[in-house]
C-alpha cells in the first residue's frame, strides 16, 4: 500500500482558506402559493365571502390590519393545507406564502396570530360555521369534478391511483393531486410555476381542467 507524503500534509495543514458560513436564517427563500389553497380560494371569493363577513360584523379598519373577513378567510384557507394549523399556529403555517396575495397588501404572517383571529371569530361568533363553509367547498369541488367526468365524451388519461382510470374521485384525491404545485413569487406582481415531472403536470392540468379552471385564473 502507498504510504502518503509526510511533506504533502504539512502542506495542505499550513494552506490558508477561506471559509464563509452562511447562517441558513438569512437565506431568503421564495414566497409560494400552493394550488391547494388557492382552490379553497377561488370558490370563496366566488360566494364573496370576505366581503360579506366584513359587512356583517361591526369593526374599525384603523384597528385592524386585517379585516375580520380576511382572518375568517386564514381558518378555513388552514383547513385546505397539507399538515392541519390548530388556531394559535395558523400564523406559523402561514410562513412561506404570499399571504399579500391571500389577504391583502401589507399583511404578513404574523399579523394572522391567534388574538386577532379570536377577536375576528367573537365577532363572527360562527366558528362551526366556518368549518361548514370548509365542508361546503369541499363537496362542490368533489360534485363538480364528478360531473364534468360523467360529462365528458372525451378519453381521460390515467390520472387515477395507480394510473387507473379516473372514476368517482374524491376531495382528498383532487387535494392531494394539487398539494405539491405552487406559484412562486419571483418579485413583485410575478409569479412562476413548474412541474416535478411530466405525470404530475397532466394530473394537475387536467384536474383543473375538469373543474372549469384555468391556472392563470388563480392569480385573478
């Protein structure tokens, strides 16, 4: 066996480099928008949903920085994530998205703590309702993408489990299909997305397909 240089390790110990050590908290990291949430999204800014709610309840714009309609809006959007946010962590299950997109301009994640979602909901004083609204948008994606299936005259590809037909899906299936695919935020107003692999660009296009959705129409 080659034994190595004693000289040649003298020399690489007394060699100089220099090092940099990037501490992982200052490395910004893309906002994203999952497909899943801006689904939940679309079907409540359908029913006016925010609007409504901020009509309905006595508030003070210049003592919230979020309307109470954008905070009951943060409850249910939580129920449509891949990992479930107890009420006191929907602000950290907030962290990473565009929340500006979500709720409006200037409100961040923190600003969706728990007081001011309880304050929201003691004005509300609906929670169960909420939850039924949650329910509610569930079935109609389910109802529709069933319709558009027993509608349509066309072949569908293999989207189901195990690249089997698609037949009688369920809510969970067309969330799980949409949960890794998001927008990114790449600078203010702009937006990309992408696909990890060819199989789930056609399952998610065609899912949105089937429910009358264009991809761009998420950012509307």
């Amino acid at each position: 066996m080659a034994k190595a240089s004693k000289k040649s390790h003298k020399h690489k110990r007394n060699k100089k480099r220099k090092i940099t050590i990037l501490h992982p908290a200052k490395v910004e990291q893309p906002l994203i928008l999952p497909f899943a949430l801006l689904l939940a999204n679309k079907f409540l800014k359908l029913i006016g949903f925010v609007e409504f709610i901020d009509g309905s309840v006595e508030w003070d714009e210049s003592h919230w920085k979020v309307s109470p309609g954008n905070l009951a809006k943060a409850v249910i959007l939580a129920t449509f994530m891949q990992v479930r946010a107890p009420l006191y962590r929907i602000k950290r299950a907030f962290a990473g998205y565009d929340t500006e997109a979500l709720f409006g301009k200037g409100v961040m994640p923190e600003h969706l703590n728990d007081y001011s979602i309880a304050r929201a909901l003691e004005r509300i004083n609906a929670l169960v309702m909420l939850m039924n609204i949650s329910l509610l948008i569930r079935a109609i994606v389910q109802y529709k993408i069933r319709k558009s299936i027993n509608e349509s005259e066309e072949e569908l590809p293999r989207i189901g489990w195990n690249n089997k037909k698609l037949e009688n899906p369920t809510i969970k299936y067309v969330l799980e299909a949409l949960e890794k695919a998001y927008f990114v935020k790449e600078q203010e107003d702009t937006y990309s997305y992408g696909f990890y692999s060819e199989h789930q660009q056609l399952t998610v296009t065609t899912v949105l397909e089937l429910l009358d959705i264009d991809i761009e129409e998420f950012l509307e």
